[in-house]
C-alpha cells in the first residue's frame, strides 16, 4: 500500500494505480486498496472507475465512511 501512496504524493498517478491494482489482485476484498485506487481515478476525472471502486469498497465493507 505505502508504494502506492508514495506515488500518489509525487504525483506518479499511473505508478499509484498500478499498485493498488496489484494489491486488488493479490487480495481483492481489501477496501483500502479499493479506496485508494478509487480516489486516484476520481483525481484522474476517470468517474466511472471512481464510483466503481468506491461501490466495491463497500459491497465489502458497508461501514466504510471514505468510501
């Protein structure tokens, strides 16, 4: 995870995406990556795969509040 925001805080968004992509892969119920990865996308103005990631975060974890 710390790679992925690592690259989200020098503004490498397409190396942050493919982190948590990798850690989605890995473990695809982990609503942290989900969420991250969805924050990306919505800074990216890619909304639909923003709200995506967002409605899987909390498919897996309903009580998430930054989902």
């Amino acid at each position: 995870m710390g790679l992925g925001l690592a690259a989200i805080q020098q503004n490498h968004f397409s190396r942050a995406i493919q982190s948590f992509q990798k850690i989605i892969e890995l473990d695809p119920e982990n609503p942290s990556a989900l969420n991250n990865l969805g924050g990306v996308y919505r800074s990216q103005g890619l909304l639909e795969k923003a709200v995506d990631q967002f409605e899987r975060c909390l498919q897996i974890d309903p009580h998430d509040s930054l989902a």
